[in-house]
C-alpha cells in the first residue's frame, strides 16, 4: 500500500514544485495572445525593472521564512527609508545617504529581533505591530505630505551600465551576494538548520538567538534597498509609499519555493516568484484591464502560493516517514 502511493505523491510534489514555471508559461501564452506588446523584449526588461525592488525585499524575506519566522513590516520599513532620505538627507552626497538609510533599515530590522528573541513575542505579532509604529512615524515626519528626492536620486534611477538598467544591477547584486550566503556559508547552512530544527539546532551548539537577530537585520537592509530602488523610480513618495508591499514579497518568497514553514527555499526560486507577480501585473496593464481585478487577481496568487507550499509541505512530511519506515524495515 505504501510502495504504490509514493508514485503518486511524487508525481503530485513535482506538479506542486514547478508550479511557479507552469503559471509563467500559461501567463506568457495568454497575455501574448490577448497583446503582442506584450511579448517584446522591451517589455520584458520592463517587467524586470518594475520587479527589482519587489525581488530585493522578497530576498530578504526569504531568510526570515527560512527560519520560520515573518516580516510584515518591509513596506514600513520602505517608506521610513524614503522618508528620511527625503526630509532630512538632501543635501548629502549617495555615497552617504544610501550607507545611512540602509543601516535604519537594518536597525528597524534589529527592533523587530529584540522583541522577538529577548521577549518572546511572537514574529507575526512583532512585525504587525512596527508596521503601523513605522509607518505612524513616517507620517509623523512627512505631515502627511509628498515627500521630493534630490535629482541625483532620480537620475541614479534613470541610469543604465553597460545597456542594463540600475535596477537590475541592484536586483542582481542582491541576488548573488544572498545565494553566495545561503549556499557557500557556514551562516547559511545554520540559517537552513534552525528552520528545519530550532531545538536540534541550540542542542548541536548553533547560537540560534544570533541567526534569528541576523536574518531580521537582513530583512530589514533589503526592505531598505529595496525602498531605494523603487523610491528612485518615482518623482515623489507619497504617503502610500510602500503600503501592503508585504503581500507581493511573501508571495513572491512562497511562490519561489520557500516553505511558511521554515527550512526549505532559497532565493533563486524567490527572484523567479519575484518576476511572476510582476509579469501578472504588467499584463493586466498590457491588455487594458480593468483595475479593479488587480488586487483580486493578486489575492488570488496569495492563496495559490499558500496552498502550494501547505500542500507541498504535507506530502514531504508523508514522504520521510515513508522513508523512515522503510529504513526501519
């Protein structure tokens, strides 16, 4: 009985493995079809620009999921960034301000880990609450106003490297140093530990407590970076800068492969997530639709990615104690 339902199992784990890659296919077939725009090679660095800070910031959430945990505070972070660069970092040079805003993104990321770690509170529980502190603040700052860049900020979004868009350098640049992390690194090997095995992994002499804090500071940067790259996009930031930014980064995360649940995942499949929501959104323009099916459509991925990665997750557990029995057979 067990020897025939493996096949199935297997079967329906690769389906749910790859579904990021059939949805793509399906999209580009049925966006091509309904917009030949659509299917340009113009468009598709477009939807790679459009998609840069969305991959940046799901990369971060990516090691907070891998450790079990959630950030539901990147947009926060994001508009806090753009707010202070904008209100009170004018007049410095890049060269500092980014530095600058970035460690406020780590910092914010550091708070969400003290409470976390020091006090036991739960992430979800954490992350909400800095997500309405930060954003209150930022209002706070800005008066609720538009918030204007120095030109060098948009021009800096303007500007291409050898014919390739900043942003994708940013979006690159991100990608490699977190793969290089994850794969190549002890850290990394210990942030896949302590999602598989948190207890296991205090008991083998992993200083988990240190992981968690990093991770969160991780999340934090890139949801920095991230805010950076989509604030020198646009002329201004309003005060729904970064709003609700933290759905399309978790299902961009979940929809590249990496479990809810902690120990599974890596950022390849995030950045592909990360270019599929984006696609879904760029060929909903593409094709003139109705702008009121974007949130419902973008729902509608959100809930795929959590059925998948739930229903993934179950048949792996089924499978290694499957595994188990047979070995103890």
């Amino acid at each position: 009985m067990i020897a025939r339902g493996v096949p199935g199992n297997r079967t329906t784990l690769f389906l749910l493995q790859n579904t990021p890659v059939l949805l793509f296919i399906v999209l580009i077939v049925g966006f091509g079809m309904m917009s030949p725009r659509f299917l340009s090679l113009v468009n598709f660095v477009n939807i790679v620009v459009q998609a840069a800070h969305i991959g940046i910031i799901a990369i971060g959430m990516t090691f907070v999921l891998l450790v079990g945990g959630i950030d539901l505070s990147v947009g926060a972070n994001m508009y806090v960034v753009a707010a202070v660069l904008g209100l009170f970092l004018q007049d410095l040079p890049l060269s500092v301000s980014f530095p600058l805003v970035i460690a406020i993104g780590v910092s914010f990321g550091w708070v969400n880990s003290w409470f976390i770690t020091r006090l036991r509170v739960p992430a979800f529980i954490v992350t909400l609450s800095t997500l309405f502190v930060g954003r209150g603040l930022a209002l706070y700052f800005s008066g609720n106003k538009m918030v204007g860049f120095s030109p060098s900020v948009l021009s800096l979004g303007r500007a291409s490297y050898l014919g390739v868009p900043s942003a994708i350098w940013a979006f690159a640049i991100v990608f490699v140093v977190a793969w290089l992390t994850l794969s190549q690194t002890t850290f990394g090997r210990q942030v896949y530990a302590v999602g598989a095995d948190p207890e296991a992994s205090a008991k083998a002499g992993i200083d988990v407590r240190r992981i968690l804090v990093a991770v969160y500071c991780i999340a934090g940067g890139c949801a920095a970076i991230g805010g950076l790259v989509s604030l020198s996009q646009v002329a201004v930031a309003s005060s729904t800068f970064g709003f609700q930014k933290e759905f399309p980064v978790i299902a961009a995360t979940v929809l590249g492969g990496t479990s809810l649940f902690g120990g599974r995942g890596g950022v390849l499949g995030t950045v592909f997530g990360a270019v599929l929501i984006q696609t879904v959104e760029n060929g909903l323009v593409m094709t003139n639709a109705d702008p009121y099916l974007y949130p419902l459509v973008i729902s509608a991925i959100i809930f795929i990615a959590v059925l998948v990665d739930s229903s993934r997750s179950a048949i792996l557990e089924r499978l290694e104690r499957r595994q188990i029995r047979v070995e103890r057979g």
